[in-house]
C-alpha cells in the first residue's frame, strides 16, 4: 500500500505482511536509517546570557560533580557533561512492572538493562541473538542469524540478515518482528509479550516474557524448521567477566504442563540474579540445548552443532563456574515440522529472578513484589518461565480487549500508537515494585496538627510500594512534579499503585530532615527537607530511596510551592477516579496543612499567592515575579477542590474559608494577569511578562479531570480559558515550526520563541499532551489533537526516539533528558475524551475532523 511504503517503512521491499499482525502502532523497516541525528543538551549548549546569570551556578555544579565522579566514584544523579548520546535503536522492553527490565531495539538487539534498581546499562551484548535454520530431505539448506549486524566477533555465524525484507511493529506491552526469508519462500514472524495489564497487580508485576515464533511456509513441501536462542550470562557489564557465574539445564513440569530450558546463575556479589532462557514442550515440537559455550571467537563448535541436524548437542550437567575475565552462554534451540502451504509455532520464555535487591548505599534490603507469588529464595527463575510461557494467552486475551475498547476507529491511528506505547515507561522508567517491610511507618512516627496517616496503610500493604525515575538520565524517584503529569497512566491503568505513591509522599510530608546541605543555584545552605512540605522526590536509587528524599539539590526543595499544590490537585482527583473514601479521609488532614504552609505567599491578603525568583519546580529555569500564570492557576485550583473536599467531609468552617480565598483569588488572578488574548506569563509589569505559557492552564485542566471548573466549583472564567488556549494554539504551536512539532513552552506575543531561558524555547511532550487534553475538555478537539500529533510525530518517526520520549527538544539541534516520566500524560487525554463523550452523549466524535491531514491546520 502506499502508507507501506512511505516513511519509516520506505525501504521495505517485500509484501509480506506477517501472522496476525495488528494494523495499530508504530511499524518501521529494519533496514530504515534516521537523517536526523540530534545532539543532547549538555553544560556547553546554554546561551552566552543564561551562562552569565548562571555563571556561580556552573562553578558549584562543576565542584559538586568532580567530587561526586573522581572522589565518591558515583553517578551524579543528573550529568551536565556526560548525557546520553542518542542511539535510534530501541524498542519495547520485557518484563513486567517493577522487576527490573531488557529491552529489546527494533531490530532485534538486547541493548538496555535495568536489574539493579534504577541504574541503567546500555549495551548491546551481540552473542544474543535468534538463528533460524531451514532443513528439507535431512539436508540444511538455510542457516541465518537474524540479525542485520556484520560484528567483529562470532564470526564463524552467518551475520547480516537484509534488512529491506524485515518489519519491527510494536503495540505496547506486545510487539511483532516480521522477517521474510529472501529466496525461502518463508516468513517468521516473532511476537513478543510481557505482562503488562491494567488493574492487575499480579501477573503485572512478574519479571518475565515470551516470544511465540509463527512460522508460515509458502512452498509445495514441509519444511523442518528450527529457531535456536543464545543467550549471555549477563548483561554485557564489566561484572560478566568477573567470575563465579554457572550454566544448568532444567525441565520443570506442573499441573501437566512441561517447559526445559537453561538457568543462568550470574553470581555477583551485590543483587545476584538468575536469568532462563525456556521453551514450552509441545507435540511435534524437539527442544534441545547448549548448557554453556564461550560468546567469543568465531564460535563455530555452536553454529556446526545446529547446522549438521537442527539440534544441539544437549549435555547434562551444570557448566564449571567461569574463571575471572571469562564470559559464559547458553544455547536453547526448538525443532518443528511445518507442513506445505502451512504454518506452526513454537513459544520461548525469558525470565530473570533478582527477589532483593538493595540500592546504592546497601543500607536495607528491599523484597520486590513478585515474590508473594513466587517466593524470594533466588530460585524462581525457571517457574516464571513456567507461568509465561502457560498464562500468555490468558495475557494476550486481557491485552487484545484492553486495545480494543480504546481503539475507535475515528481516533488517528499515530494517537492509539502514542497511547499504548509511551506506557513503556512506567515498566522501564528504572522502576520498583517492593513489599512494604514488616517495621515500615510511612510517616517516620510523625503527624500533623490536623491528624495522622496510618503507619502501615492497606493499600501499601496489600499492593506494595512502588517507584518511577524522573528519566532514565534524572535518577530520582517520584519526582513529584513531573508525576504531576505522568500520573494519569498510573490511576488510570493502576489505580492502587498511585494510591501508594500518594501515601509515601502523605508520609514524607510530616517528616523533616534538617541536614544543611548546598543549593547549588543560590549558594545558600538549608534544610534538606522541612515538615508540612511535600519533598520533590523520594530519593537517588544510587543512594537509599524512601530514606533520604529530595536527592535534587539545584534548588532549595524544602519551599516549593507548586509541589504542595500538586499533592492537593492529586489528592482530589485520585478520589474521583477512585470513589475511595478512606484514602480520602487519610489524605485530608495532610491537605490542609500543606494549603496552610502556602498561605504565607499571599502576601497582599488577595487570595493569591505570589512567586519571587524561579517560577516552581516544574519550570525551575524560568524567572518569575508576582502572580504568574501556572502557580497562580495552580492555586487556585488547589483552593477550589479544597472547596469540594471540605463539602465531602463535611466541614463548613474550611469550605466557607476556602471559598472567601477563591472568590477573591479569581477576580485577583483575572485582574493582575488577564490581557484580552491569554494570561500574562506574570504580573510584574517586566517586557516579559506578557509571554505567552502553553501551559497557563494547567490549573484549569487538573479541575476538568476531576469532574470539576464550573458552577460553584470553577476558578477560572470558561470563555477566557478557551481564549487562551486559542491563543497557545494559534502562536505556541502553529506559529511554532511551521506548526509540526508540538507548542513551544514561551512564545512572544509578536510571534518568536521566547528564548529568556533554557527552558522557554524548548517544547516539553509531556507538557504538549497535557496541553492536548485541556483542550479536549474545553471541546478544542481538533486544536487538542493537533497539538499532540506535532510530538508523536517528531519524537517517532523524525527524531529516532521510540521507546526513550525526552523531556524536551528545541526546533533544531539538540534535546533533552532521554527517556522521561513526563509524557505517560498522554493518558490524560484520553481522560479528556472520556469525560467529554460523558458530558457530550450525541456528539459523535466521527464528526471532528481530527484524522484529516496535519497540513490542513498549519501555516
């Protein structure tokens, strides 16, 4: 079809089509090379006028990185001078929720890994691969690694598979590799599942995928088909060759149900671990087995092995423990007869088991959450293998309804891509699942004058703990204003995991940490955490999470404002979606008194608070003075669903305070900052005041998702919200790079980017997809979702950047912080569209024009 053959898949040249192969998501050649080659901001790309306003900032930083790097030998926990270099490469990664991830790239490489909690190791480890060999008549007639690398290495293997003939289609938590062999007559098409189902919090959370190879053969005769998986112990660390670790093969048979495969022992002595590499037995189906063989020369004892019958030797007994500076792999290979004009398939499992882990500072140990189901003796592996490879099609099932109730066919195909597969994150965004210890108090023995929180909440104890980076290259943990906007996959999709988040963070703000420490922007000392505040994050996985918070030391994060009101808007919205009462009255004390430690702000007594220096902490690089725009909006908004909880628990004397705060507040917020066109950037009169925010909304918006913003529970005048959003629109995104990359997060009112700061003239995804979702809830369809295609597309089909959305990237050149938290708020619009079907039952969404041509809404 001509959509085949445009863009990503330009270069494919064959017509096969694959097994059963989905026509959602995302889909490129493997033989596909990206033009574009983006550079990431580094200390170096800040302006010549940001560095002199900035220059003690740069010193501090440089001090505090040369001890952190050269003195302590840690990673600092954001690296100016060493980020990542973009590599086009990734794909979906296995596994489930907080057990630690592999990812797969799009043309079949295993290249990123997270076992040990939170800390990232990119490499490509070549020996891992998947061989195909083809025998007619007890003759081999075809033998090929299926891959398009040509390494130095292993070279007495068959490299260089072309890639014009092979398809990478990913549909998150699923993908598809499509390969055709040239001159076979063959196609196999490789389907890769993990675990990864909303509101299930068992079989979510397992560390563990299966690859089901169908195999078509379009020829006059059967065929014997062979797929062999080789798989390094290890992860391509330095620790792979550090000695101890051991091979064995298994057969494990329950409930009449038999897999065999290979456990691989990788004996460090820090988070020791055990990978298995499984394949289900089956009729008609022969498994075989390579216990160990060295992953280096040209390694062709293996390659001989298969290609004289189609099956490996199948030794028994456990390989010999490596010798230091020695590596170790392992074989697994499944035979099958697939009939002419016929197709079979066999199934291969992955499963690694590391039950506890501890993090950087190897103070406490941490249980993660699949051993409730599979216990935490370190000897699981091979029954997760076992539980895969006999559930995934129940998972499959679950996952199939799950896409088809929220692909309607009027929605653009690039926005169901973008929905599913930015939710890729919240399994390898460094996450951990653990169960709440046995002597755990969230709250550190501590309360607040309005009450407590339980010490142990239900909620934590039944559903456990759970923890997401801010990005891949901003190692701390739930950070909490970007989970303002990455939250909505969370309570959305797993309701009971942010409950959890929000009553670690309840607990946090109760406790304090008067440790002085350095704020490398201003210079000055302060407390590492005061109480009654909420705490940025909950901590560096280098260091020791959930025990020492705030591992973000730019800024002094013990007086942000926009956190308190985050935690409140949070708060409330989580109850909507939720109906949970009881979460509900734990959080309420905790609400009223972070709103009392924002009063201080308002300091003309007009029922708005003001800002002096940096804006919040989302925007911590844009300076802002008086009312703004996005902390005031917060605030007002945090003020109005104060309102509506004091209704729920009943409580005149907070309602009638809050709504006197409101009532004033708005017509401040409307005086101070309302032009005629947008809300000022700020009140302070200065030329830049009158820049135009995409996100000036945002307090708008949070209303909006939590059923509220009209009547008697609006902040802000509907009208000159839709004005404003006109306005963003009109000059932040169409204005903005011919209107094909998302809204710029400043824009002058005259129409250029507003390039005051670092951060002004850098579009933020997560920001756009919020932004796309405030309009949806103001009716905007067409404007919402043409925001949002403007990402999707640069980041996905431009950039190269699949499966590792940044934070930001400028009109040219460079981009920002891989791989990052905050754009899982694409889910917010899909809230956005929920809410707006609900309040608009005759509107049929067929009626927007939101499929047409981007070209048709562009200057």
């Amino acid at each position: 079809s001509g959509e085949r053959k445009r863009g990503l898949m330009s270069r494919y040249v064959s017509a096969e089509r694959g097994y059963r192969v989905p026509r959602e998501g995302w889909r490129i050649c493997l033989a596909h090379e990206f033009k574009e080659k983006r550079k990431p901001f580094q200390a170096r790309d800040v302006s010549l006028s940001n560095v002199k306003k900035h220059i003690g900032l740069g010193v501090r930083y440089l001090k505090w990185w040369y001890r952190k790097t050269q003195v302590e030998k840690k990673a600092p926990f954001i690296d100016m001078f060493r980020a990542l270099p973009l590599r086009q490469i990734y794909g979906a990664p296995l596994g489930g929720i907080g057990g630690g991830t592999i990812t797969r790239g799009w043309r079949g490489e295993f290249c990123r890994w997270q076992l040990n909690p939170g800390m990232y190791h990119y490499e490509t480890v070549i020996a891992n691969q998947f061989t195909v060999c083809l025998r007619r008549g007890h003759q081999t007639v075809y033998q090929q690694v299926l891959s398009v690398e040509r390494p130095s290495t292993l070279q007495g293997w068959n490299w260089g598979y072309c890639g014009e003939y092979a398809f990478y289609h990913a549909l998150y938590p699923r993908a598809w590799t499509v390969y055709h062999l040239p001159g076979q007559n063959v196609t196999l098409t490789c389907r890769q599942v993990s675990p990864v189902i909303p509101h299930d919090y068992k079989d979510s959370c397992l560390p563990v995928a299966v690859l089901i190879w169908d195999i078509e053969n379009k020829n006059d005769y059967p065929l014997d088909v062979s797929i062999m998986f080789t798989m390094t112990n290890g992860s391509g660390h330095k620790d792979d060759k550090s000695g101890g670790h051991w091979n064995e093969p298994f057969h494990l048979e329950k409930q009449g149900e038999s897999v065999s495969g290979v456990l691989l022992h990788h004996c460090t002595p820090i988070n020791p671990y055990t990978l298995c590499i499984a394949a289900r037995e089956q009729p008609d189906r022969e498994i075989s087995y390579q216990t160990a063989f060295l992953p280096k020369g040209t390694c062709e004892t293996l390659w001989s092995d298969l290609i004289s019958d189609g099956r490996l030797d199948s030794p028994t007994g456990s390989s010999p423990p490596t010798q230091k500076g020695e590596k170790v792999a392992a074989a697994l290979a499944v035979s099958c007869l697939v009939p002419a004009q016929g197709h079979n398939s066999m199934e291969f499992s992955l499963a690694w088991d590391m039950p506890r882990i501890t993090f950087g500072s190897r103070e406490r140990a941490h249980i993660r959450r699949y051993t409730r189901f599979f216990g935490s003796q370190g000897d699981s592996a091979s029954s997760l293998c076992h539980y895969g490879l006999t559930h995934y099609q129940d998972w499959e099932t679950r996952i199939e309804a799950w896409h088809r109730f929220l692909s309607h066919s009027s929605l653009p195909s690039w926005y169901k891509s973008a929905l599913f597969n930015e939710l890729y994150f919240l399994v390898d965004g460094g996450t951990v699942w653990v169960e709440l210890a046995e002597d755990a108090d969230i709250t550190g023995s501590q309360s607040c004058e309005y009450g407590g929180l339980p010490a142990q909440p239900s909620v934590i104890k039944e559903y456990g703990r759970f923890a997401y980076l801010e990005g891949q290259e901003y190692r701390m943990y739930n950070t909490y204003d970007v989970h303002f906007y990455a939250s909505f996959a969370l309570i959305m999709l797993w309701p009971k995991l942010a409950l959890s988040l929000q009553y670690d963070i309840a607990g946090c703000v109760v406790q304090q940490d008067l440790t002085e420490r350095l704020n490398l922007m201003s210079g000055q000392y302060s407390p590492v955490k005061t109480r009654n505040v909420v705490p940025h994050d909950i901590g560096d996985p280098d260091d020791e999470p959930w025990l020492r918070v705030n591992a973000y030391l730019i800024h002094d994060t013990a007086n942000w404002k926009d956190l308190n009101l985050k935690f409140v808007l949070h708060v409330y919205r989580d109850f909507y979606l939720t109906q949970d009462k009881q979460y509900l009255e734990d959080m309420w004390p905790i609400c009223q008194v972070v709103m009392d430690s924002e009063m201080k702000f308002d300091r003309d007594g007009d029922g708005l608070i003001e800002n002096s220096g940096f804006a919040d902490q989302t925007y911590d690089g844009w300076t802002v003075t008086g009312p703004s725009a996005y902390c005031g909006g917060l605030w007002l908004a945090s003020v109005c669903v104060m309102c509506k909880m004091a209704r729920l628990m009943d409580n005149n004397s907070v309602y009638h305070r809050y709504k006197d705060i409101l009532d004033r507040g708005s017509a401040a917020f409307d005086s101070l900052l309302w032009n005629g066109q947008y809300y000022n950037y700020d009140s302070s009169g200065r030329e830049l005041s009158s820049s135009v925010m995409s996100d000036q909304c945002a307090g708008q918006w949070l209303l909006r998702a939590s059923g509220l913003g009209e009547g008697e529970y609006q902040a802000f005048p509907v009208d000159k919200v839709r004005r404003a959003l006109k306005s963003v629109f009109e000059l932040n995104v169409q204005g903005f790079a011919r209107g094909q990359m998302g809204a710029v997060n400043g824009m002058r009112p005259e129409g250029v980017p507003d390039r005051s700061s670092v951060q002004s003239d850098e579009v933020w995804v997560g920001v756009v997809y919020g932004l796309a979702a405030t309009m949806i809830h103001e009716g905007m369809l067409e404007e919402g979702f043409r925001t949002a295609e403007g990402c999707y597309r640069t980041v996905w089909e431009q950039l190269g950047m699949a499966f590792q959305t940044p934070e930001a990237y400028c009109e040219k050149g460079i981009f920002r912080s891989l791989a990052y938290m905050r754009p899982l708020s694409i889910w917010a619009m899909q809230l956005a569209l929920d809410s707006f079907k609900v309040a608009n039952p005759n509107y049929n969404t067929s009626d927007c024009p939101i499929k047409k041509s981007r070209s048709k809404v562009t200057k």
